[in-house]
C-alpha cells in the first residue's frame, strides 16, 4: 500500500486561513530571488519551438521541472524548487510550455494538459547535452499531469536513467476540476486563466483567419463550453469528452513504471477528490499518494521558511530514492 497516512506537512502560516487564502497569498506575493536561468531555444520536430531555461548544468544529476496552466519558469514554484535543487547539488531544466515564455508559438495549436510529446523532446533534447547518471521529473498542477501522463504512457519505455518523479496539486481528472472552476466561489481561478487563454486563442485566430470562429465566444457559459469551442479543435482533439479522456493522466497512470508521489492538498479549490487516484495508490507498487489537509493549490506555505513544504518534500523523496 502506497497511500501515506500521515503527511508531513505541519500545516499553513495561521494567516493563511483557507485553501484559497493558501492558494492566492503565494500565487501574488512569493518571489524567489538570487539566481538567474540560462535561456536555450529548442527547436521541436514539427518547427515548433520551446524556450528552456537552465540553472547549473554542471552537476551529473538533472531536475526537469513542468509548469502549470498559463505559467511558465518564473512562477514561484518553479523557481523555488530550481533553486532549493540547485542549492543541493542538482542541475536543473525549466521549461516553458509552447506560448508560455513570452513569444507566441508558430504553430496552431497551443500546449494543453495531455502534450507529452514536447515534454520527451525536451528531455532527449537534455540528455544529448550531457550524459546525466540521475534524472528526476517534477510537475506543478497541469505540469504535474503532464509528467504522469508521461510516465504512464511511456512505462518502462522512458528513459533508463529517469528514476523519480513528484506531481503536485495535479488535475489528473480535467473533467471533474473543469466543473469546479465552474463554482462561484472559484470565479478568481476561472476569470484569470480564462482571460489568458482567450487572449491566446484572439492571437492565434488573427494568425490563422478561417481556422477559429471567434464569434462563438459567446456561448461560453462554462468551462467545459471553452473546452469543446476552443481547447479541444486548437489543440486537435475531437471535442471536450475526447480531450478530457485523452488528456487526463489518471486514464494512463497504471503505466506508472518508476517511483512517483502524488502530493494533492484535500482543500485545494481546483482539485477534485477524483485527482487523487487513491484505489490506485494502494494497489500500484510505484505511486506514492500524499494527501495533506491543507495546503491549497500549489501553495504548501511554511512558517518563515524560503521553500515550500511542497518543494521541500520533493527534494526529499527524490534524493531517498538517489542511486
């Protein structure tokens, strides 16, 4: 049985009284400073491109770190866990999902929660740049998906030297978080991811005319109505259902075939209780489900520490389980 019992987390900074207050103060006000990324662009195989940034190349141990809807490297949580990794002797890779660096991509589609196939990319293109004894994957919210569609659809397939991986605050059933965005007491986290990704969508229907009928903006009342007008065509899925199925990493994480935690807060706002895979975890050798009480979405605050507990523990379970 994979399931831990017991997290842990101590708990949030008594000020953070809720899962939003622990979701939101973070997302605003955290800033992770000293250091700076070294940029590379990578050019994928359809001419697309991503943009990388590194910290530390030296070591023979690289972290590559997957960020979450509409962020990119510079998001606290990534820049916390590049530089607590990079403090403990770790290189680190974080990438930024296709129009999420700062430049709109070339191609049509944009990125979305089930493309694992840039994520591959990314990492054979780091593994060509250096033979690294130890390569760890860690994924924030979409980032987290990502990584576990990754693993699970690769099984033993991926890489020889990729040991370890941690997922946090993972949606890993879109349909279910898509009908929580949905309720008003979530209308900050709908609000602002919509307004980000409507600009994207305005962006890429002036670059490709004909291909997007903007007008139909207006029937969106619902998540799940942006899903079945705009994510799923944009992003070559059938409709909504096929995308929910198809990007959803909970449909392909008995694959699972190396160590992974499952870090997800019970009050996080935008995870349902279907994205912590417990069945699963109790009966997969491999995946590890952590689960505190609080916590909120990608938050895990602690009391006058510079890291979260989040990348905290990660930097825990990844180097117990170093070669």
């Amino acid at each position: 049985m994979q399931v831990i019992r017991h997290s842990s987390y101590p708990g949030a900074p008594r000020y953070l009284i809720n899962g939003h207050m622990q979701t939101i103060v973070p997302s605003l006000f955290r800033k992770i400073g000293g250091f700076a990324y070294e940029r590379e662009r990578l050019t994928l195989s359809d001419g697309d491109f991503v943009d990388l940034d590194w910290l530390d190349r030296k070591s023979e141990r690289l972290v590559v770190i997957t960020h979450g809807l509409e962020g990119d490297s510079n998001r606290h949580y990534v820049r916390g866990t590049a530089k607590l990794f990079a403090r403990n002797g770790w290189a680190v890779l974080a990438w930024n999902c296709r129009s999420c660096s700062g430049e709109m991509n070339r191609a049509f589609r944009l990125y979305n929660h089930g493309e694992i196939g840039d994520l591959d990319e990314v990492i054979r293109h780091a593994l060509r740049t250096r033979p690294y004894r130890e390569v760890a994957l860690i994924g924030f919210s979409m980032g987290g998906n990502i990584t576990l569609k990754y693993l699970g659809v690769h099984g033993i397939g991926v890489p020889d030297v990729i040991r370890s991986a941690v997922a946090v605050s993972s949606p890993t059933d879109l349909e279910s978080s898509a009908r929580l965005l949905d309720l008003p007491s979530n209308r900050f986290y709908r609000d602002r991811f919509m307004k980000k990704l409507v600009l994207k969508i305005q962006r890429k229907s002036d670059l490709f005319p004909g291909r997007l009928d903007m007008t139909r903006l207006r029937e969106v009342r619902f998540w799940r109505d942006f899903d079945e007008l705009f994510s799923a065509p944009v992003n070559g899925y059938r409709d909504a259902d096929d995308f929910y199925t198809q990007a959803s990493a909970v449909n392909f994480m008995p694959g699972i075939a190396i160590p992974t935690l499952v870090l997800n807060a019970q009050n996080d706002p935008i995870l349902s209780p279907e994205c912590s895979p417990r069945q699963l975890a109790e009966s997969h050798p491999l995946i590890y489900l952590e689960t505190p009480r609080t916590g909120g979405h990608v938050g895990f605050a602690l009391r006058n520490d510079e890291f979260s507990w989040a990348e905290r523990r990660a930097l825990e379970f990844i180097g117990g389980l170093a070669a």
